[in-house]
C-alpha cells in the first residue's frame, strides 16, 4: 500500500523526470505506429488485392510475424545500427530513432497483416460493384483502405499496444539511458531491479491509464465516424 | 443522358457459360435492340442474372460473344448496372455518386450539379448527406440507380431491383426506369414478378434453364404466348 500511496504522490507531484519519461514514451510509440502504418496498410491492402504464385506463404509468414520476439528485433536492429553494422554509419544507436526502427519493425506486421485480412473480407463484399464502374487497381486500394478505415483502427489499436507494452528491443537498441532514452516500459524494468518499487508502480499506472485514454480516444473517434459515414 | 446511339442493338452470339459441369447458359443467340425496356423474365436458376453480368462484362462466357451495334469494343460501351443488393460505400448518398462521377471521369467541377440533378431524378434530394448505409431499402436502391445513371450510360442493366421493396419503393423505382427510358437509355432487366414485366416491358425474354424460350413485344407475349413454357409461366405454374 505505501508503495501504492508513493507512485500516486510521485504522479501528482509533477515530477520532471517523470513526465519527461512518459513523453519520450509516447512519442516513441506513436511514431513507431504512424511509420507502421504507412508501410503495413498499403502492404496489407495489397497482398489481400493481388494473387500471385506464393501468397499463402507470404500470408502465413505475415501473420507469423505479428509474434516476433522483441528481444530478436531489438538484437537485428541493434546489429544493423551497430558501428560495424550496415546501418553504422547512421550513428544512431542508442537514441530514440534506433528505438521507433526496433518498434516499427513489430509493429508493422501486426498493421499489415490485419490489414490483409480487414480489406480482403471487404473486397469480397465490393468486387462486382467496383469492376462494375471500372475501377483500376490503385483506386480500389484507396476506396477499400478509405472504406474499412473504421475497422482498420483497431489495427492501430492493436500496433500501438504492442509498442506501448514492448520493452525488450527497446532496452537492446536505445540503451535506456536516464534523460534521453528511458521509456516508461524499460524504467519499470530497471526500477523493479533496483528495488524503487513506488516509481515503477507509478509509470505502471499511467502506461495502463495512457493506454485506455488513447483506445477510449479511437473508439469515440470511431463511433463519431460511423454515424457520419454508416 | 444521351441517345443510345452507336451501343445497340445488343447482338448476343451463341453465348454459353458454365460453372464446372452445370451449364448456366446454353447457346443464346438474341438481339436486344434499342426501345423500351427489355425485361428477362423465369423461375431462379434460369440464367437471368448470369446473362445481365456476361452483359456487362463482369463474367466471360465460355463460347459466344456479344457486340454492340455499331462496334464490337466493351470497353467503348456505355452501360451501366444496378444489383439486386446494390453495395453502398461507407459515405454519404452525394459522395456516393460523387465517387461513380469521379470514375466515369466527370470533372470535379462538374459533378455537385450531377449529383443534385441524379439525387433530384431518384428523390433523394433531401438525403444527400445522409450515411448511404443508413438509408432504407428502397432508398439504397435508388441511390444505386442514381449511382449507375453517374456512368451516363446507353445500356442501363438491372438485376431484380426491386425483388425485396414493398409496394410503395417498387412503384417509385419503376416510375424512375420509366423516366430513364423515356430518355433514350435501353434498360434491359430481370424480374420475378410478372406485373412488372407487363408494366414495363416492351419486349420480354422467357428463360429456363440457361435458354431463352420466347422472346417478344411484352404485349404478344402476355396475350398470345407462342410456347407451352410460356403459357405456364404466365398461368402462375411452376416450370420445373
């Protein structure tokens, strides 16, 4: 309980370190599902549009990949960004870029593949209307992505849980340095180890309560959207 | 709309289409030329529907072909189709036939006076910002009419329209084929209901069994069936 009472005097407190670690963390995350989704909805939409030889392999590994151990990627991208790596020459191991690349990278599965399945079940739905008014292959994309936006933000959703909860490549790739690549997820770790159980509690609290505001953000966004469009 | 000038007469050449073993058309060779509308009528399964969509290119026919007045290029045809459950997209009725104007290629500038004109023709002036999906049956089926009339097109195709409307929504759709063929649009359609048929149609074509039994002036049909097929088709018996 004393541990309880400390986190919610730490929250209420202002405490700048605090809040400069929720910032970095959101802005990590955030970028992390913003990237993500440029790369994941666009693949997603057309690999569920196109056919070719190999597809349900390229579908099975996508959908594999949306269990991708953060460790693994946060070990690849480390090696990438690594001095010796083939990204080096960048010079942005441990900072927050090295950190939004970790978590694109797991992130961008999780938004491609229930793209895929999103704008393959609604083009089912839209096939014969749209060959009907002869619509190319590009425009169906836009139509089917502008079309499903609704469902496709719980892929966001779901991308941007899995970067807010994600600590293992994040730790390998930025290093969690205190003032500069500390995020709520790698100071919870590194605060439980040392034992400073109210600081961890207390970014426990606002990471779950970060986490509901934004899904109770998107589904009044959703639901807002739905009575406009149907 | 313009006159359906160089697209009909809609000559069908030995049309045949298959789904594995189950022959869905059988060898039809007829001429739909332009004039009042050309109404397809028969019992489920008699290839109404597979012959609306081989029309309008959505479904290749095994052996045959289809050419079109003057010319023999689909891709020159100006057609257009409704179905029997159009599918709205997830917008407004306006954007709706702003999105069929945008693919015919109107230009945007062009298109809030289309859309007012089309929503005006089909009634539905007064729901232009409503969600399409929010309308009512019969609403969503005049949308889609107004969305296929976007196309402008000379051959206007349509799949049971009104299969599922209650009287009221049946009477307004057809009031608005009537106005569309009164235009100079060839409407070529399939019903169930033989009411209809007698309503609207200038000539009807009997199918059974992916073939075309009778094909006639709706009047000569009604009257005078020239088949026993027909015969019992129009006495209310089941063609089996």
């Amino acid at each position: 309980m004393s541990g309880d009472t400390s986190a919610l005097t730490l929250i209420l407190s202002g405490d700048p370190g605090l809040y400069r670690i929720i910032a970095l963390s959101l802005v990590v995350s955030l970028s992390a599902v913003f990237c993500a989704a440029v790369i994941g909805i666009p693949l997603g939409a057309l690999i569920a549009l196109t056919r070719f030889r190999g597809r349900d392999g390229v579908i099975v590994v996508l959908n594999a990949l949306m269990g991708l151990p953060p460790v693994v990627v946060g070990l690849a991208v480390y090696l990438a960004l690594s001095r010796s790596g083939p990204l080096g020459s960048l010079g942005i191991l441990f900072t927050p870029q090295a950190m939004i690349i970790a978590q694109t990278v797991l992130v961008t599965p999780i938004i491609a593949a229930l793209t895929r399945q999103t704008v393959e079940d609604l083009w089912l739905e839209y096939r014969e209307e749209l060959a009907a008014m002869d619509i190319g292959p590009a425009a169906r994309i836009g139509t089917l992505v502008w079309d499903a936006r609704f469902s496709l933000m719980t892929a966001l959703l779901a991308g941007f849980g899995r970067a807010a909860a994600e600590v293992g490549a994040i730790i390998i790739v930025g290093g969690n340095i205190e003032g500069f690549t500390r995020t709520m997820t790698t100071a919870i770790a590194l605060e439980t180890s040392k034992g400073d159980l109210p600081l961890a509690i207390g970014l426990g609290i606002v990471l779950i309560a970060i986490v509901v505001v934004v899904n109770a953000l998107a589904w009044a966004a959703r639901r807002a959207g739905e009575r406009y469009a149907g | 709309m313009r006159a359906p000038d160089t697209d009909l007469p809609i000559i069908l050449s030995g049309i045949t289409a298959k789904a594995g073993a189950v022959t869905i058309l059988d060898n039809i060779t007829q001429t739909i030329a332009a004039g009042p509308p050309t109404v397809l009528i028969g019992p489920n399964g008699a290839g109404k529907t597979t012959l609306l969509r081989v029309i309008m290119g959505l479904v290749a026919p095994d052996a045959g072909s289809v050419s079109w007045g003057s010319h023999n290029d689909p891709s020159q045809v100006r057609r257009a189709i409704v179905f029997q459950r159009p599918v709205m997209l997830r917008r407004s009725a306006a954007a709706n036939i702003a999105y069929a104007l945008g693919a015919a290629g109107v230009p945007r500038a062009q298109q809030p006076q289309r859309i007012a004109d089309l929503l005006a023709l089909v009634g539905l002036n007064g729901l232009s910002a409503r969600p399409a999906r929010r309308l009512s049956g019969g609403e969503q089926q005049r949308l889609a009419l107004a969305r296929a009339l976007a196309r402008d097109p000379a051959v206007l195709l349509l799949d049971e329209t009104t299969a599922s409307l209650d009287p009221a929504a049946t009477k307004s759709i057809e009031d608005i084929i009537r106005a569309v063929a009164q235009r100079g649009v060839k409407v070529v359609m399939s019903t169930h209901d033989l009411g209809q048929a007698r309503r609207l149609g200038g000539d009807v074509m009997l199918m059974h069994r992916g073939r075309v039994i009778e094909h006639g002036p709706a009047a000569d049909f009604f009257a005078q069936p020239k088949t026993e097929q027909a015969r019992q088709f129009i006495a209310g018996e089941l063609l089996v």
